[in-house]
C-alpha cells in the first residue's frame, strides 16, 4: 500500500466521501488503472460541472485508513516522570522567547485549525492542559470556536484501548489547539470539523473556511493550520493536478495557509508544497541549564525536498527548478517531545504536526500586534501574487526570504549544529543559510521578530 495522509506521524490513506455512482460508467471502467486518465480525457472534452469529475477520481482513488501503532505517534507518561527531554509549554516559550500580546480593544487574531473529528472533550482537555502547564485559563467561545457543518457525532477517548483508531483523530486535534494556544492564548481558535480526513473533504473543508460569512461575524481567518498531507508524488498526475487546479483551494488572500510537510523523511508533502502555504518542518530542540536554546538540528524525519507539480518560486535561492519545501522550521523531534494532555493522560507528541501549529502562533501574534496598531491594516497573506500588487494583502513568504537581516531573525540549521534528514535510500544534511531540509531555519528571538519585522 503506498503512503498517503500523514496526520503527524500518524499515517493514512486516501478514501471516498460518497459510492461510486452510476455516471461512473461512462467515464471508463472504475477497477482498472486506466480510468483516471478516461476521467481526464472526459472531463477534458465536455467539461461538465468540477465536482462531478471530482467525485468520479476520488471514488476511483478510493483507499482504506491505516493505523500505526500507538507509540507512533505520541508517547504517554505519567506527570511524575516527565522525560527531562520533554518540552513543556513553559520551557517552550522561554527558549523561543515568545511575548505575550493580547487584543487592545480590537479584534481577536482568528486561527483555524482543520479537524476531521467532533471531540468532546476538546474543551475540558485544554483547561486541564493550560492547569499543568500555568497557561491562562481559555474563556470559552473567545477561546475555541467549534463549527461542525457536517454534524459529525461527538466521539471520547478511549483509554481502555489506545489503538482505537478514533483516538489518533483525537490526539492530532488535541496536539493542533494546545500547541497553537502555548504560544498565542489570546487568540480565537477556530476548530472546523471536516466530514472526513480524505483528500477531498480536506479541500472541501478548507473552501468553507476561506468564505466568512459561514461565521459570525463575518471575518476572515487570519491564519489556517493544516496539519494534514499527502506525499506530493501522488498528486502529480496530470489528472489530480487538474483537479486541484479546478478548486483553487488556498486562495483567500485574507489568510496566511500554514501546513506541516510531513514525517516521511526526503519526502515532501502537498498540500505544504502548495505555493500559497508556508510550509512547515520539524526540528530537535535541547535546552541549556536556563531553558534556553542550546541547540537545534533537523529532525530525521521531518518532510522536505522539491515538489513534482509546482515551479519554483522566485524567493527560493535553490538550484532546483520546482518549488521546494520547508519553508521554515520549528520544535516537532521526536527526542523533544512536546508535552500535552488527552483526556488525563500527559502525551509526548512529536512529527511536524508540532512544528504547524506552533509556527500558526507564532504569525497570529505577528498579526494580533498589527491589528493593535491599527485596527484597518493590511491584511497578511501567504497567497502568491498573480497579477500584479495586491492593494488588501501583504503576501508574507518574500519578505521571509528577502529580509535583509537573516541572521537577526531565523537560527540557521546548519550541519554543525547536528542532524540529517534521510529517506530508504539516503540523507541529506542542513547547510548554512536557506538549505533543502531546514527552508530558512527557526524564527531564533520571537519577540524580536515580532517587535522588527518590517511589513
């Protein structure tokens, strides 16, 4: 079976959202490998409404969900013996000195985080976090914002069996709201809950955020956390470009797309490839006697390499004539782990569904201080620039590789500082400056960045 979903570390596999319907006949015979490209060739020739190409391809596609075992994707412990490699909220936000900047009598930053399942708990887990932590206590809507447009069921944890499949929803849910709430507290999460984790109602999902007035009020998501992937190779048909062509996705100019890359090695994931997403990948943290920042090195695992489908980007100082990823880095190793809850259970969680929702906070804060200076400011955005200036966006990934004070803000990952990212069949290792595995490296000072940034 070849990989397709990463969730953190946790792997999965593509799947339909509705069965295979009769107007599949005429679009080629749906057990043969050659009906993608019948699909392709009708929907080429008679161009009928996009879903209904896009239906007939994702229920062709149609995979079943893999579970991993439990220690896979987080490592569970009781609160008495915390690893002394763990990195808890309060260590985190010393070694990245992370300010706190909460709404001046203006709006609250709005984040969104992509779920596929309507956990419980949600709530209670992150009171219980922010206790073992000493993180404010949330404030209930202002805190997390639950839109569930499919209905989906409530679902609990079960601690009788850690294997349960809906516990890895569970978890990666948990991991998104509690990392992106240790560095910005003070924003609004918004957690919108997906029909499914299948390709297609990750993009379906993604279209509903991107229109305001699915919420009230009407504003806009000012940063979008994915913490969903799919290696960029199966993608790179000509077909499955097509079709992600047709939806345009990523494409609210209102909003910056941050996605994780993956734990799958010299393995880049899409949607991270997109050229609308700052892509995320994960590093090892170690911490000096005051919590500071000893070291940081590339963690083995974390996703990265040029994409097969999209060309490079003009900001990108590589050799490669595709766009390449990540674009920066943050805490996600598995030898750091970074401690959250579920349920009363205290989870070391690592993969660069970590590193996502950190990086997510760490831009909500950036915002959250423009819009305390001015309330009608620009907006930030991560969505390429196609005809020309936008006169309401300020695209942010430019000025990431441009700025001319590099080494003042991004901790560059270099060989010296350790680490290598590897596939079956070999590794690469950081180098100085922008390199393949590291992007630009970890926002070194984030106060600084956020005080110095000039956007």
């Amino acid at each position: 079976m070849s990989k397709l979903f990463n969730l953190g570390l946790f792997q999965k596999h593509i799947g339909a959202n509705q069965p295979i319907t009769a107007a599949t006949i005429k679009l080629g015979n749906t057990k043969g490998r050659g009906s993608s490209t019948r699909i392709f060739n009708y929907c080429k020739q008679n161009s009928p409404d996009p879903s209904e190409c896009i239906n007939q391809f994702v229920n062709i596609e149609k995979k079943s969900i893999f579970n991993p075992p439990l220690n896979i994707y987080g490592t569970f412990f009781p609160l008495t013996d915390i690893p002394s490699s763990t990195i808890t909220p309060s260590k985190l936000l010393t070694a990245y000195n992370v300010p706190v900047i909460p709404p001046n009598n203006v709006r609250q930053v709005i984040v969104t985080i992509i779920s596929c399942i309507n956990y419980s708990n949600i709530y209670s887990d992150l009171i219980h976090f922010c206790n073992v932590s000493n993180l404010p206590p949330p404030n209930g809507t202002n805190t997390i914002e639950i839109h569930n447009p499919y209905n989906k069921p409530p679902r609990v944890y079960d601690n009788n069996n850690n294997n349960n499949p809906m516990n890895r929803l569970i978890y990666e849910t948990c991991l998104d709201v509690q990392a992106c709430y240790t560095i910005n507290p003070h924003a609004k999460i918004r957690l919108i809950i997906s029909n499914s984790n299948t390709y297609q109602d990750l993009i379906n999902i993604i279209i509903y955020s991107n229109n305001k007035n699915n919420f009230n009020p009407s504003i806009n998501t000012d940063i979008l956390s994915i913490s969903y992937g799919v290696d960029d190779s199966n993608i790179a048909s000509a077909v499955k470009q097509k079709l992600i062509k047709i939806q345009n996705f990523c494409s609210n100019i209102k909003t910056c797309y941050v996605c994780a890359c993956g734990d799958s090695g010299l393995v880049p994931n899409w949607p991270a490839t997109d050229p609308n997403i700052l892509a995320v990948g994960a590093t090892k943290l170690t911490l000096d006697q005051n919590n500071k920042r000893a070291n940081e090195s590339i963690w083995l695992y974390t996703g990265s390499g040029p994409s097969q489908i999209y060309p490079k980007l003009s900001y990108q100082p590589t050799n490669y004539n595709k766009r390449v990823v990540p674009d920066v880095c943050a805490l996600g190793s598995h030898e750091s782990t970074f401690l959250m809850t579920i349920n009363g259970n205290y989870v070391g969680a690592s993969g660069t569904s970590v590193s996502a929702p950190l990086v997510a906070g760490i831009l909500s804060l950036l915002v959250q201080k423009r819009l305390n200076i001015n309330p009608n400011a620009i907006s930030l955005t991560t969505v390429q620039q196609t005809n020309g200036s936008f006169s309401t966006a300020i695209q942010i990934q430019p000025r990431l590789y441009a700025h001319s004070n590099y080494s003042k803000f991004f901790y560059d990952i270099k060989k010296l500082n350790g680490g290598k990212v590897c596939n079956a069949n070999t590794c690469m290792y950081p180098g100085d400056g922008y390199d393949l595995v590291s992007g630009l490296g970890v926002i070194k000072d984030v106060t600084q960045f956020i005080n110095d940034f000039q956007i």
